[in-house]
C-alpha cells in the first residue's frame, strides 16, 4: 500500500483498477494541447460471455447457473433468470408464497448490497473527504474513527445475508428460486429468528439515511454539480405508480418528469431499448428507440427509481422520499451524489417490508410451483440493488436455452457514468500536469456514486496495482505512478 514510482510520460491519464467498487475497471483521461480534459472513459476490461456459455444448458440449470455473474448480488441474477422461466413454463400467476419468499428474499439482497457499498465502500469518502489520506480514507480507518458506524454496516449486511440465507436456503449462490415458485417455505424457527432483530434494523436504517441525507444537504454547494447532468431515468413501476424493486411495468421519464413511456410490459423490452457497442469496453451501451442513440441515454438505479415513481407504500420510506424531494422543489433529482441518500431512502424501505413479511404467515404456506403452457421465449425483470435487470431467454423444443441476452443494472447505467468521470475530469484534472491520489480519486467518487458491479464482481486473485500515467498530446510520457491497493 506504500510502493510509489514516479517517471516521465503522454496525454493520457489511466486510473486502472478503479479501487472500493465491485469487479476491475479502469479510466482513461484523454487531454488536449492545453492541458485541458477533451474526454474521460470507463472501460470494462473483462469478458464475462454468460450469454454464450449458457447456451445449450437446460432451462431449469439457469436460476442456479448465471447468479455465478455476481458475488455481491447473486439474488438479482437468480431472481430475473426464475422470473424469464416462469414465462417459459406458463406460470403466469405465482402462489402466494411463492411470490413472497421470493420478495423477501430480494430485500434481503437489497439490504445487505446497499449496506455494503454505503458502508464499506462509499463511507470513507464522505466521513474523510475526496481527497484525504489515502491511508486512512478506506474502511479500515473508518472503524478506528466510527468504530460504531462501521458495527452498524456490518451487522446490517449481516442481517441482510440472513434473511437471504432463510430463503434461499444458503447466503451465497441459493437455490430455492425455480421455474413457476420456489423449492421452500420459511419455517417458523426461521421467523423468529429474524424477527428477534428487525427492529434494531429498522432503527439503524433511519440513523443511516440520517447520515446519507446530514451529508448531501450540509455539502450541497460542492456536490450539485458534482459528476451531475440532466438525464432520463427509467425503472419498474407497480400498475398504482408505486415504486417496486421486484415486479411492475417499465416507466422511463425525461430531465423534466415528462413521461417517455409509462407501463411497458416488459415481455416486449426489445421495443423499446436498443443496445450499442463500442470498441473500447466490454460493456454496451444500451438507449430508449424513440429518442436515438444521442439523447436516448438513461440512468438507472436508486436516484432513478426515487425519481420515477409516484409514492413508496411503507410509510417511513414515503415521508424520507417526500422529504427527499424538498431539496429539488418536487422535480426529478439530477445529482448524481444524491445516489446515496435515494440508497438509505431503499434500505428503509426494504426493512420495513421485511418486518410485514415477516408477519404474513402466507410465508409458511405450502403451496410452491406453478405451471400452465410453455412458451419459447421469456423476459424477466426486477430492480437489481444497482438498477433495473434483464434477462431474457429462448428455449428450443430439447428444453436447451437458445438464446440469452441480459442487460446488467451496471450496463445501463454506462453512458451516465462515462459523462460523470468526463465531468469531474473537467474540473478537477484540467490543467493539472502533477499528478495527485487525491485528484483522480475525485473521479473514482463518481464512479462509486453508481455502485457498478462492473464485470459482475468477477475478481482476479493476488495484488492489483493501481497504475496512474499521464501523456502529453505528443505522446510522451510526463508522470506515472503505481500503488498496490
């Protein structure tokens, strides 16, 4: 953590890996004669190849196999691939129970992924400041200053990872989520035991949202327009215009709350989105049809659902969501470090749906799996912790899946999150011949603000360096450094 080097060297500035996010990644910061940033890019420099290598595989092996694209959010994957089965199988209406183990299971992975990022990954940023010392702005010089801050972020995705554990039978990788319903119930042991905790979480999930909110308003003036822009956001809507991370219909709306579309079944996504590549990431770049690959960009995620729906129906998270939107005089919100407080905003209100779950003793039903007539095709849809998931899938007539195509919350996301690193390079990169940690951590806040899980939290084994260079627009080299982070 301490190995430093510095050289001579060109116009480009490479900040590889992006540290305290999920999976590698890197930016490039490109400048001009003057020194001044012409464009910043996020690269994904790793190939996952799902889509291809679940080919041929049984239909029933996919809710296991592809949750193996993510170690920090295998739920969502889990989760969107069973729903795309159900549609293939005919269960068109879930049992009760069914339906809401697989709820609870999805606050528990809300919960315990939001807990994570704000805690572990976002917090020494926001108690240290962008650019401190490098040395104790991580999570480790957070539990020596905020021993009590850092407990409470543990015990909370502790809490999370259990309810995970109750439902999908184990935390990590479960398998309870099959086509048409699930495999188990949750029994009564397993209630108490979640209930014994549930308002201790609920207590802590306000002191939480306290601190993301205490954060946003009291730095508003640096962090307005901070990695911020005008943008649509898109996400699923219940059909009452409620938010709702598991099911609904897809609403997008503009910068202004215009609605570009609104209830879009899901089943007929192609409609509407279209995905572009490019020859510098691994990673699409997907846009609304009707508005074009130029202004068809959108934003996902928690900023994105806070924005999108008409009211939250648990009645803590509805008064911080009202409360939320004082600060923008009831328009959609654009700053893009307001991902924070929309997060704990979520984390609110997934606590509290676990608690009336929770007491909902359809959970210890025994009816589990549906089915009605198969179908070739189906798409299935959920709201990841980082925004809106899809999965769809075709299965031939040997029961073999076909095609695959996934759109990952991190993907849509892409365009928003390259205009974000381009933005603070803008600003803090310009004209700036040293390089500094502290500076280009700046542009690794934005990135963070987004939570990307930017190859699906496939990892490399060993040290990592985190490598710096700077090029003039001749090419040459004029400053490097690297860090083993």
């Amino acid at each position: 953590m301490d190995t430093i080097s510095i050289t001579k060297k060109k116009t480009i500035i490479e900040i590889e890996p992006l540290t305290r996010v999920e999976g590698h990644g890197k930016v490039t910061i490109h400048l001009d004669r003057q020194n001044h940033v012409k464009e910043a890019r996020l690269h994904i420099v790793e190939f996952r190849g799902f889509e291809r290598f679940i080919q041929g595989r049984p239909f029933w092996e996919v809710p296991v196999a592809v949750q193996r694209l993510c170690g920090i959010c295998p739920v969502s994957h889990h989760l969107a691939a069973t729903k795309a089965m159900d549609v293939i199988v005919g269960a068109d209406q879930l049992s009760p129970t069914a339906e809401k183990m697989r709820r609870l299971m999805h606050y528990g992975q809300i919960m315990q992924s939001h807990a994570l990022h704000f805690f572990y990954l976002c917090s020494p940023d926001l108690l240290f400041g962008f650019g401190s010392d490098l040395k104790t702005r991580n999570i480790i010089g957070v539990a020596q200053k905020f021993p009590e801050l850092a407990k409470q972020g543990i015990m909370m995705r502790k809490y999370g990872q259990e309810v995970i554990k109750a439902t999908a039978g184990k935390k990590i990788h479960g398998t309870s989520s099959v086509p048409g319903g699930v495999n188990k119930n949750l029994s009564i042991q397993e209630r108490d035991f979640l209930l014994k905790d549930v308002n201790q979480m609920i207590t802590w999930s306000h002191s939480a949202l306290k601190l993301a909110k205490d954060y946003t308003l009291e730095n508003i003036e640096q962090l307005r327009d901070f990695g911020s822009f005008d943008s649509s956001h898109m996400s699923l809507i219940r059909k009452d215009g409620a938010f709702d991370l598991y099911d609904g219909n897809l609403r997008a709306i503009d910068a202004y709350g215009e609605t570009i579309f609104d209830q879009v079944d899901y089943q007929k996504y192609l409609d509407y989105i279209v995905e572009e590549v490019r020859p510098w990431s691994y990673m699409k770049f997907p846009f609304i049809k009707q508005r074009g690959v130029e202004t068809g960009w959108y934003r996902v995620g928690p900023l994105s659902r806070v924005n999108a729906c008409d009211f939250i129906d648990t009645p803590d998270a509805e008064k911080a969501r009202k409360d939320f939107f004082k600060s923008t005089k009831s328009q959609p919100c654009q700053m893009t470090m307001a991902y924070h407080w929309a997060r704990m905003i979520e984390v609110m209100h997934c606590v509290e749906k676990i608690k009336e779950l929770l007491h909902d003793s359809d959970l210890q039903g025994n009816d589990l799996i549906a089915k009605g007539e198969r179908r070739r095709d189906g798409v299935g849809v959920l709201e990841a912790p980082r925004g809106t998931l899809f999965h769809h899938y075709r299965v031939n007539e040997n029961d073999q899946v076909e095609m695959a195509n996934l759109i990952v919350s991190t993907t849509n996301n892409n365009t928003p999150m390259n205009m974000a690193v381009t933005k603070v390079a803008q600003e803090y990169i310009s004209d700036q011949m040293e390089i500094t940690e502290g500076l280009l951590n700046h542009v690794e806040v934005a990135v963070r603000a987004y939570d990307p899980c930017l190859s699906c939290a496939t990892h490399a084994i060993g040290q990592m360096p985190l490598v710096i260079e700077l090029y003039d627009e001749e090419g040459n080299l004029v400053d490097s450094k690297s860090q083993y982070v």
